[in-house]
C-alpha cells in the first residue's frame, strides 16, 4: 500500500502517517550540486555526493565502446509512451500488427504493442482506483460468503487478528486523510488566489514566498501560513502551489470513494471492468493494450529515470542510452493485486525483458504462491527482478514486505531479486533517506531516492522521493551493465551490483526523527550504496556465462 503512487505520499502525512517529501530536508552544509536535476547521476569521489556514479561511467568507462539493447520490464501504474524525453526508448513488439484487432504473434494479447494493460477492460474501459489488500483480505475472511476463505489457509486466529487489525488502522487513515483535506485545501486555495493578485504572477513558487515582502499584517500571516504549507506537506521547489493543490484534490476525492467502498464488496468494480475470474491464474487472457491508461505519473517518472534520453537537450538525462522500456500496466491507485502482478512478470519474460522493475509493494500477499511461481519462472529464464524496499521506514527483516524473495511454500528464495533503499546524496551523517525501509536480510543495497529529477506525462518533469525512484536507480545501472557485457548472465550482473557498491568513509548516520546514529553498514545486505563506475569496472573482467542470444528490441 505504501506504493500506490508517489505523489499520494505527500498526502500520507495529513492522515498522522510518514511522509517522504516533508522528511527528505537537506542540510544546507551539503554540496550545492545536491540540489541540482541528476544529482543521482554524480559519484562522491569526484563529486562530493552518494549519487550513482553513472555519469564518471560515462567519461571514463564507456566511451568509444558498442552496446547492445536491453529491454527493460516497468511494472507500474502505466507509461506515458509518448513522452518527449522517453521518444525512442519504448519497447515495441514487432511481431504485433497495431490496430488491426488480431493477436498476430499467439501470446494471448491482442495489440500489444508496447506491452499490455492488466487493469483495462475488453471493451477499453480501465480500473483506475482500486481497494487496499486489508480490506480486500478483511471482507474475504469476515464477510464473504463464497467459501473462498476456508481455501486458502489463512483461516488461523492470529492472521485474522493481523487483518482486522491492518484494516481498522488502514479505514481511520482514509477518515483522517478526508477530514484534513477538506479542512487545508480551500486554506491553501484562498492563499494561492492572494497571492497571485498581490504578486500579479501566476503560478506560485516557493521562492515567489519567500523574496515577498509585505507590509499589510494580513499578508504577513498569508505568507507565513503558506510557507508553512509548503514545508509541511513537503511541496518541492519545482512544483507550484496551484499544482500541489490540484494534486491534493485527486487525492481527496480518491481518498473519499476509497473510504465509502469501505463497506462494499472490494471486488465489484474490478468484476465489472476487467471480468476476469478473480481466484483463478489460468484466466489470463484479460485487460487491454492502453498502458497509458489512467494516471501514469508514477510509472512515467519510474522510465524516465531508467531510459529518458540522454543529452538530448530535453528534461533530464535517464541512466541508460541503450534501453528499451516494456510498459506493464498492474499497479492502481490502492494495491495491485497478486494474480496481476504475477501474470505481469511471466509477460514481461515471455517477451523479451532482462530486467523487471517493481516499484510498488504491500503488506499482505494472499496470492503470494501464483507471484512465487511467476519469480521462479523469472529465474529459470534468466531474468533479474528489482524491487523497491518500502517507504515505512520499516525494519522488513522482522515484517514481511510483498512482493519478495522468499518462497512461501518452501525454504527457498530467488537468487535474481534485489531488493532496494534509498539514500540522499548526503552528507554522510545524512544519507539515509528517512522514509526507506531497511533490513540487513531483506535489503540489498541503498540507491539514490531523495529529490529525483524525471519524467513526467504531458512532457512535464518533477521531483520526487522514494524508494520507487531508488529502484529504477538501480534497474537503470543492471541495464547498463547487460548493453556493454550482454553475456553476463542476471546471477552475474547480480553478483556485480551487490560486490561493488560504494561504501561510507564512515557509517555512523543519523537515524530518522531522532538524535541516535546508527551504522549504515547494517541496515542492508551490502552495506552500501549503488555505484555504476564501480560495477562496470568488475563486470569488466568477468567472464560471460550467458547463453541466451542478445534480444535487441
């Protein structure tokens, strides 16, 4: 639930909740280039920031030398594919003929031309909000008089508990969350209406706020209020006030039909658009080919940060030249459900994807055997699969966070899944973004997450937080390393990614919301932090064991 798209964070914050933006401050003793698009492209050796160093790779590793395409798999809330930025680096299926209503290459999809959309209707029409996994599990255990739950083996006292517990929790913050809203958005409506008229200029920044000086007592406290606003719910340099405030009403009347659906059945809109049968993963054959259906803000910013086009002049540089984006539409606005998620995977395998990124997750998992099946399947074919940690601030050793690379129905756990936090550029004391899970089991590795530049629908760009954002950080590096050695086989690239991270001159980091420090080594297996230079180097003098053909778009 904590991914249901980034934006919505700044909002989690109003319902008494953890939200990243207002908590991703920067010291101002830190580098200045910190603040400037693409920090997560620089190094800390040359740069004095925990970027990525794909930028030093650049310069110094990569030039003159041939790469071979990689596509990568977004498993999101859908791509913008006509974006400016991300022109050229859209996945297309050659063996589809568009429009002609004929799956022409026998993949059980017809049309699909820049991979497919599992939450779209046979007639065209989308889901677009969706309920959260606690209620969804709450009516199936409590309410639901199909017999479904006694299947399932959740019908133990504790996990019942666990859900009822997770629902109320979840129903109070949806409350929370309306009622606020209601209350700070015409506040912030009103302020951004005076605020035009006495500056005379439209939009408002927050550095419009900040050079206003008024005389009137009246203005003074509009000004203060508003700074307050903008501090509070975490309003970034680039976005205006009339912005945030638009944004704040997609996520009040989201919030308002989520919370009346409390009391209905969870599965009913989901029955009438997409019609596919629920409880079984042999109906696969459902959705449509729009992957730019709904808002696709999140997935877009996911690509751009991946594959946007470099030194085009446009936006912001993405990590890779090479790159070719599947676009998979699976994620709502609530939790993406498990059957969704799974048949997604095999897609993006079935079709030629080395990579698939995850930059969503949940707390519960009822279907978590049909996604266990599907990673393996991944695994078996080679494919490597990055996933974002969470942004709860969470121990995830101690809970369990989906998807993940544990086999549920045995001892196992995939060896091609990484799971990613996100770092600030620092200073040292500050690299650790104060919204990211951690887990010095279940976390790979940190990546770049705080304040990053990219792509967003209608040719616009902005900055967002996350661990969403770090994952594609780390995507974005793994694609670079499988267009200049394909031959690496995922295990390798992996291996590469986890023994070449970049480690802190010193660990100590100041833990979130208070005083204590703690040691930054032991909040993910590695220890580290993504380095792209670093990666390329060893992947360097590795031996290619791959034995699949380079599939180059």
């Amino acid at each position: 639930m904590w991914m249901r798209v980034a934006r919505k964070l700044y909002f989690r914050l109003i319902s008494v909740v953890v939200c990243f933006l207002s908590a991703v401050s920067v010291s101002n003793a830190q580098s200045s280039v910190y603040s400037d698009h693409g920090w997560q492209m620089l190094d800390y050796r040359t740069d004095s920031v925990f970027g990525a160093g794909v930028n030093r790779a650049y310069e110094g590793l990569l030039k003159g030398k041939k790469a071979v395409p990689v596509i990568v798999a977004v498993i999101d809330m859908g791509v913008d594919t006509g974006h400016e930025d991300l022109v050229g680096h859209i996945w297309t299926n050659t063996k589809e003929i568009a429009g002609n209503g004929i799956d022409d290459d026998g993949n059980g999809y017809v049309d699909d031309l820049h991979g497919w959309n599992f939450l779209g209707g046979k007639d065209g029409s989308n889901l677009n909000i969706e309920s959260y996994e606690s209620y969804r599990e709450y009516y199936r255990l409590f309410k639901d008089s199909s017999g479904w739950a006694n299947g399932q083996g959740y019908s133990d006292s504790l996990y019942r508990d666990k859900v009822k517990k997770s629902f109320l929790k979840d129903s109070l913050q949806q409350e929370q969350a309306v009622y606020m809203l209601a209350q700070v958005i015409p506040q912030m409506r009103k302020a951004d209406s005076i605020l035009k008229y006495s500056l005379h200029k439209d939009p408002i920044y927050a550095h419009d706020i900040t050079d206003y000086q008024p005389s009137d007592s009246a203005l003074i406290q509009v000004k203060k209020n508003t700074l307050m606003y903008f501090r509070k719910y975490g309003i970034t340099p680039d976005m205006s006030l009339g912005q945030f405030i638009t944004e704040a009403d997609e996520y009040l009347e989201s919030s308002r039909v989520k919370l009346k659906n409390l009391s209905a059945d969870p599965n009913e809109q989901r029955r009438k658009i997409v019609g596919d049968k629920l409880n079984d993963i042999n109906d696969k054959n459902y959705g449509n080919n729009n992957v730019s259906a709904g808002n696709t803000e999140h997935g877009t910013h996911v690509a751009g940060i991946i594959a946007a086009s470099r030194q085009n002049g446009k936006g912001m540089d993405g990590i890779d030249d090479q790159v070719y984006i599947m676009a998979i539409r699976a994620v709502p606005d609530g939790d993406e459900r498990d059957k969704d998620v799974a048949l997604a995977i095999r897609y993006a395998v079935d079709n030629g994807a080395r990579i698939i990124n995850m930059s969503f997750g949940k707390y519960f998992s009822p279907g978590k055997k049909w996604v266990d099946e599907a990673v393996r399947y991944a695994g078996a074919h080679d494919v490597l699969l990055i996933h974002a940690a969470g942004n709860e601030n969470r121990n995830i050793d101690s809970i369990s966070h989906f998807p993940n690379p544990k086999y549920e129905e045995s001892s196992g756990r995939s060896e091609l899944f990484l799971t990613v936090g996100a770092n600030s550029g620092g200073p040292d004391s500050l690299i650790l973004a104060r919204f990211s899970n951690y887990g010095k089991k279940e976390v790979d590795l940190f990546a770049p997450g705080v304040k990053i530049y990219s792509t967003l629908p209608s040719n616009r760009y902005a900055s967002w937080s996350g661990t969403s954002m770090a994952a594609p950080v780390v995507t974005g590096v793994a694609a670079l390393i499988m267009e200049y050695y394909p031959q690496l086989t995922a295990s390798q690239v992996k291996y590469v990614l986890t023994h070449s991270v970049m480690h802190l001159p010193d660990n100590l980091v100041k833990w979130p919301g208070g005083g204590k420090t703690v040691d930054f080594s032991q909040l993910s297996a590695t220890g580290g932090i993504i380095n792209a230079y670093n990666a390329l180097q060893m992947a360097a003098k590795m031996k290619g064991e791959r034995k699949w053909p380079a599939i180059t778009k």
